[in-house]
C-alpha cells in the first residue's frame, strides 16, 4: 500500500504540473480582465488536436511541434480577445463574458467535430509508451516530459513577468486595472497580450495531454470544470496558487483512487474545492474580492 | 451593476385604461391558445417540440427567478433538474405506480426534494460572490453529475433507470404532458411574476444593484437569496420529473446536462434579463431552434456550430435581451403621446421608466 501511495503522489505531482500550466493561462486571463475563460478547456483539446495533426500527416514530433502550435494557438487567443471580449459592453461583465466564452468553446468543439469526428485519438511517440525506472518506480517518460516542459514554461512565464515591461503591464493590470490604465498602459493591447499568452499554454499543455489520455472533442467538458476547481481553489488571480492548488488536488484525486476507490478520485477532486472554500472562501491564496464599483 | 428595471407601477401610470385591457385581453388570449395548441397542432413531431419548449420556460423562468433577479449567475441548475428526474424515477419505481395520469401527482413531490436539495447546495454556494459562486455551482453540478454515475444503488449508473409507461395511443400521448409541462410553466411564471411584484422581490432587485449597501439597509440577504434558491430548485425539479418521464428513461448524462444550465441562461438573456415574460420569450424562440438543429443536423458537429454562432450573436446584438428593449421603445412613444395630450408628465415616471432605481429608501433611509 505504501508504494502503491507514493506512486500516486508522484503521479500527482507530475499531471499536477500540467495542469497547473493551464491554469495558470486561466487564472492571469482572469487576473487581468475580471472573465472567466470558459473556452479555456476546449483550447487544451485544440492543443491537443493540433499536435496530433502535425504528428500524423507531417510527421513531426510532438515538443518540435510545440514550435508552431504555441503561437498559432498565441494568434487564436489574441483573435478571440479582440473579436468577442473587447466588443463586450461593462455592464453585466461577468454573466456575458462567461457566456461569449462559453458559446465560443461550443462552436470549436463543432468545428472540431466536423473535421476530426468523435473518434477518440491521442499521440503517440516513442516516449509515450516507455517509463523511466527509478527507486523501484516505473515512471512513464511521457509525464516525466511534460512536467519538465510545464516547468520549464512556468518558469519563463515568471521571468516574463516579472523581468519584462511587458510582463511588468499585465502585473500592473491585475494589480489595478483602471490605476494601470492611468498611467498609460494600453489595456486593450495587455488584455489581448494576456489571452494570446493563457491560449499559447494550452497548446503544451494540449500536447502532453493528448499523449497522456485519449481524447476527442467532447474532452473539453471535464477540462474545464477541472481547470475551473483548480483556479478557484488556488485563488482567482494567482498563479502561485494555481500551483499549489493544481498539485495538491490531483495528488488527493490519485491518492483517493489507490486508498479508496478509482470511481471516488473525480469526486473527491470536486470536493476538495468544496472543503476548501468553506474554510477559506477565497481560495488559498485568494483575494477578498472587492466591492462592485 | 446598473440595470433597466421594469418596476410595474410608473408604465402602469403611463397607460390608459384601454391599454390595460388590451394587455390582459392579450395575456388571456396566449393562456387559451397555448391550452387549445395541441388540439390544434397534432403533429407528435410539433407537438413533441411543443414540450420542450414548454419545460425550458419552466426552467428558464425559474433560473431567471434567482439569477435574474439577485444578478448571480448560477450555472449549476441541471443539478435540480436531474435531481428532480432521478426521484421521480425512484419513486415510480418503488412504489411500483403504472404509468398514466396519476403519476403526474408525483412531480410536485420531485420538485419538493429538488427544493430540499437546494438547501445544503445553496448554503455552500451562497457564502461566495460573483465568480467563486458561479464556479462553484458548475462544480457541484459535476460532483452531482459524478455522483449519478457511481451512486448506482440509488441511480443505476450509467445503465439508467426506466419510467413506467402510460398505456396512451401514439395521437394523445404527447398532449398528456403538454399539459403537465403546461402547468408547470404557468406555475413558473406565476412565481416569477408574484416573486417581482411583491417587496421580497425588491429585495432581490435591491441584492442585485449593490448587496453591501441592502444588507446596511436592512435586506436579510441570506435569507432572500437562500429562499429564491430554494424556489428555483423546486420548479427546475418539477421540470426533470416531467422530462424524465416524458422520455421513459433516465441517465446521468441526460438528467445532469452541462449544456442544460448554458440553454437557459441564454433564453433568459435573449428575452431580457430580470423580466417575467423574457425568459418565455426567450425559450420560446431558442428551444424550437435547437431541436430544429438537432434533427436537422445530427451526428455532425455543425449543430453545434450554429448554435454557437447564434448565441454569440444574440449576445452581440441583443445585450439587453428582445423584452426590455421592446419595452423601452414603447415606453418612449407612451411617454411622448402624453405629453402630447398636455398632461404634465411627472418626474417620478419617467425615472421610473427609463432609468435603473437604486436600493430603495427603506423607512426614509434608516435601517431596520
């Protein structure tokens, strides 16, 4: 039983790492707008299907895949930024932008469902199949990649943040949008900066997740309310928190698969959002949020 | 957040007693048509869609209800609807009823349960604001949804659970419950309607504009939000036990539907956030639609598409939804056919009219 737990924490830790990538794209998005990305787990599943699509007509590597699809999918956030979310009156915000989103993650999956069907697919490379063994663990080199790939662009996310003036904007904005805006930040370009930015993660986040599960269009559903509970538990707005959150509640879901039952882990993953935000109804790292003005 | 809000009494004052007749000829004259409707209509196919249309302005209306009114979003409803379903199911099942009318007695109790659901749910839900509540409704609908699919002692999982069904011939069945999910439309709308005209819904309108300044003024926010939940939960439950027994058979996917708490949200948008009649109009218009999509475009991801695309562009060029801005425009050409007649048109109508009220003076200001 003890292995059979520190395997699952492992497993956690390391899907808790993706996941805390995406995130992360999420909790910014809101962090600087005040709207909730609903399109967000769709994106992950775009991700998804993208790096399939080079892998098998083109032939090319998932991670060099990474090369184009990061931006492409850069070019898609920036694109529904400024379609949809910038044409969005002040008033009523919030209930819209949920909707907009919403109404745009339906029409992907549409999209997606025409050209690509509902058959399940996932990527498969060399590394996917094969683990790494170490300390009497079979780890699969797959999680082991796109743990160091979310690692590694969390870190360069926070040295665009906090070492770029760029990154110094988006900080602003979420510190203060409307103080940000009088000192002359240009929020529309920060607003479809950040987008661009929480999109472009998904796209790695959506090619370590096609490789680790099956997936089709319909995919988009669960990622979402996952990543939802994930920002939400971690503190909307902060990425730190996405982190924390990310891996405490996939290491308690995967936990609960090995002591409970694998039919108990999704709810127990729901439910740690519940307990949480009864101790603590802003999160972990959350901010009380601030009078409507 | 500021809001148009159509309180009854400044149009009332704007309209002549001739006008006043005409609007209740009007709603007298929808009440008969949509009760002769199926006898008219008999086509299973129209009549079928008829249904649906009439179960979403139940639960249109009754979202509407709490969201509408209090301007918290909640997207996590299917939960009552499938809650609603499930005990309908169970119950007809454990007390071994044959189908047929009678079972009908049983969905007031469905939407009973669903209205006790809502209470724990609502408790948890209700200490967060604005985002964290909206996210935490979707949460508790996926934990209601995981829960339908594991609990199988009480919902079979993913094999479902089978409704009794009434011995009709194919020409009638569907008119039985057209005119249960009649009721239960009606039920939702009188709800609505009461709930708006009465001070608990200026309670609610009052939580809505800026709830730190109502609960200093005395509103018993708590409670009010709680309360209106809980109606929602009942009526949305009422719904899933029609639905679940108009189709014979229940699965988790169906009972508890993530696109479910997206449709309604729409209908109510596109008719007109936080009016009685919006959410009608508003189910009236999209339900058909999507079944329309569905047959016409099955398997393919292009329904899909075009509802997207439409819902995109109601919010686009809709914002305030058909209601209010039909509303407006009306109550701009009374006011100036008034003033036309020389009567001196107060101040107090047309701030009425045209402008949103902030939280209401209770008792000259001072709290309660």
């Amino acid at each position: 039983m003890g292995t059979q737990i520190s395997k699952a924490v492992v497993d956690g830790i390391l899907t808790g790492g993706v996941y805390a990538l995406m995130a992360a794209g999420l909790t910014l998005i809101f962090g600087v707008m005040e709207i909730i990305n609903i399109a967000q787990g769709i994106l992950v599943v775009l991700g998804a299907y993208m790096s399939y699509t080079l892998l098998t007509y083109l032939h090319i590597d998932p991670f060099i895949g990474l090369i184009f699809t990061m931006p492409l999918m850069f070019g898609v956030g920036v694109f529904i930024e400024w379609g949809f979310i910038r044409r969005l009156k002040p008033q009523n915000r919030t209930a819209l932008s949920i909707l907009v989103t919403f109404a745009i993650a339906i029409v992907i999956e549409g999209l997606l469902t025409q050209f690509f069907s509902s058959d399940l697919r996932t990527l498969d490379a060399w590394y996917v199949e094969k683990s790494l063994h170490v300390f009497g663990f079979y780890l699969p080199y797959i999680y082991l990649l796109g743990f160091a790939l979310a690692v590694t662009l969390l870190g360069a996310l926070y040295v665009f943040l906090y070492r770029t003036r760029a990154g110094q904007s988006i900080r602003a904005s979420v510190q203060n949008r409307t103080g940000a805006e009088l000192i002359g930040i240009n929020i529309s370009r920060v607003s479809a900066m950040t987008f661009g930015i929480g999109a472009a993660v998904t796209a790695a986040g959506g090619m370590v997740f096609g490789a680790t599960n099956s997936f089709n269009p319909n995919s988009g559903y669960d990622l979402i309310s996952r990543l939802l509970v994930i920002i939400v538990l971690g503190g909307l707005g902060s990425i730190g928190g996405a982190l924390v959150a990310a891996v405490v509640a996939l290491v308690i879901e995967d936990v609960t698969a090995v002591v409970w039952s694998p039919v108990w882990a999704s709810t127990m993953f729901f439910a740690v959002l519940i307990v949480v935000l009864l101790i603590r109804p802003n999160g972990l790292f959350g901010r009380p949020e601030a009078r409507v003005q | 957040m500021a809001q148009p809000v159509s309180l009854a009494a400044p149009a009332d004052r704007l309209m002549t007693p001739t006008m006043r007749v005409a609007k209740l000829v009007l709603l007298g004259g929808s009440v008969v048509a949509a009760i002769i409707f199926p006898f008219i209509f008999t086509n299973p196919a129209v009549t079928s869609i008829a249904v649906f249309t009439l179960l979403f302005v139940g639960a249109a209306s009754a979202w509407n209800m709490f969201s509408g009114y209090t301007g918290y979003m909640a997207l996590g409803n299917a939960v009552f609807y499938g809650c609603g379903a499930y005990f309908f199911a169970n119950l007809a099942s454990h007390l071994d009823v044959k189908g047929g009318v009678g079972l009908f007695a049983y969905v007031p109790l469905a939407g009973l349960f669903a209205g006790l659901v809502a209470i724990p749910v609502g408790w948890l839900a209700l200490r967060t604001r604005r985002h964290t509540f909206v996210v935490i409704t979707i949460a508790i609908f996926f934990i209601f949804q995981l829960l339908a699919y594991n609990l199988t002692g009480l919902t079979n999982g993913s094999s479902g659970m089978q409704l009794p069904i009434p011995p009709w011939n194919a020409a009638t069945y569907n008119t039985y419950f057209y005119m249960a999910a009649l009721v239960v439309a009606v039920v939702a709308i009188g709800l609505s309607w009461a709930v708006k005209r009465s001070g608990f819904g200026l309670e609610l309108l009052a939580i809505r504009d800026d709830e730190d300044r109502a609960a200093g003024l005395g509103v018993r926010t708590k409670r009010v939000k709680l309360a209106t939940f809980v109606l929602t939960g009942f009526v949305t439950g009422m719904c899933g036990a029609i639905y679940a027994y108009y189709l014979g058979s229940i699965y988790p996917p169906f009972a508890f539907e993530a696109i479910f708490d997206v449709t309604i949200a729409l209908m109510a948008f596109l008719g007109g956030l936080g009016s009685v009649s919006g959410p009608v109009v508003g189910a009236l218009i999209i339900e058909p639609v999507q079944q329309y999509f569905t047959l016409r475009f099955t398997g393919g991801g292009l329904s899909l598409i075009l509802f997207g695309v439409l819902f995109l562009a109601v919010i686009r060029f809709l914002p305030d939804g058909i209601v209010p801005s039909l509303g407006a425009a009306f109550r701009r050409r009374l006011g100036a056919a008034k003033a036309a007649v020389d009567e001196p048109v107060s101040e107090l109508d047309t701030l009425g009219s045209s402008t949103s009220e902030p939280t209401p003076e209770v008792n000259g200001g001072v709290p309660r």
